[in-house]
C-alpha cells in the first residue's frame, strides 16, 4: 500500500488498473480502520493515503459506503480463512487448550478483525458476518471430533468453548492492551488465563 510521504506530502499519482485501484484503496481502508477506527474510514482519507482523488474513489465504488462494504467484505474473508487454520490445527494436532486459544485469538487480533467485528455489530446489519457462519460450525465440528470423539451429546459444551474463546479473542482484540496496563498483567495474560479455564467445560 502506497503510503503518505515524509512532510505529508501526498504519494504521486499513477495509473493503476482496476483490480489493484480496488485492492489498493481496500489496503489504504483497513490500515485506517486500525489506527483511527471506523471513523477515519472516508473517501478523502483513502484518496490521501494512495494518491487518487475523491472523484476516483466514487468510479470505483460508488460511494463510500460502497468502500466500506468491500473492506468489510475482504476484512470478513480473511477472518473465515484464519478460523479455517484454526480447525485444520485442531484436525492435526493435538490441540492444547492454549495452542487453540493462540489460534483463535490471532484470527480476531491479526489484521484488525476486531474492530471489523465491533464496527459491523454497531452498524446493525449483520448480514456481513454470514461467511464466518460455517467457519465457526467448522470450529466447532472439529473441536468435537477431537475432544469429544464425535459425542452428539458433547456438543453443547463445545459451542460453550468455542463461544467463550471467541468472545474474550474479542474483547481482547479490542482493549486487551489498555486493560492488562490497567492491571500490570503480561501481553498474553488473557491467552493464559483462558487456555486455564478450558479444561472445565470437559469436566
């Protein structure tokens, strides 16, 4: 991704084809996406960041909504394919509670699908998060073949793991820093204290 040069200068304008436009704004977009938040996802931020011009931006996408979805989009599959890893993890490994948590918690941290996932909740539609229905069932799938050995019975407890897991990968996505300065604690101290918790839903 083309960046902003040193003095603020905005990066030279080229001529790119459509396809790399497109996915070089969608790069632009999610780096703002991570260092400011939803709100400095705009069309003028974007065109700042690659050198085009609002009006180029619009040709592109239409609107910045239309940019939004398709960062959402790309931000949504990358997400499904981290999960994925996750479950191929699980099916060849042994899957140590804490080598779980590490996976799951790198697919919401890594690439900043944390704060896609809260930008999509506090946006009421989410009909964005659909892809990522089968990659938790997949998790979760997986996870029972593992530990429960198919056990039908099993599966509720599963989808307990899989949403405890899920949920603090989240919250810590999203202010695991600040909290554990908070509180001294070290930078995986959310991981550990989750892979520890785990063995109790098998209990």
């Amino acid at each position: 991704m083309a960046s902003v040069s040193k003095g603020g200068e905005r990066p030279k304008r080229r001529r790119r084809g459509l396809e790399e436009a497109r996915q070089e704004a969608v790069a632009a977009a999610r780096q703002l996406l991570i260092a400011g938040g939803p709100s400095a996802v705009t069309l003028k931020n974007v065109g700042d960041a690659i050198g085009v011009t609002h009006a180029n931006l619009i040709h592109h996408f239409g609107s910045a909504a239309g940019l939004q979805s398709a960062l959402m989009g790309s931000m949504v599959r990358d997400l499904a394919q981290a999960l994925a890893a996750a479950v191929e993890h699980v099916r060849s490994d042994e899957a140590a509670p804490r080598a779980l948590v590490d996976q799951v918690f790198d697919a919401f941290d890594q690439g900043g699908a944390g704060r896609l996932a809260a930008w999509i909740a506090l946006s009421g539609d989410l009909s964005h998060l659909e892809p990522i229905r089968a990659a938790v069932q997949d998790l979760v799938d997986a996870i029972q073949e593992k530990a429960a050995g198919g056990n039908p019975e099993a599966r509720r407890r599963i989808t307990s793991v899989v949403m405890f897991i899920a949920l603090c990968a989240f919250g810590d996505a999203l202010i695991g820093g600040p909290l554990r300065d908070m509180l001294e604690r070290e930078d995986d101290a959310g991981r550990r204290i989750v892979a520890h918790l785990l063995p109790s839903f098998f209990e």
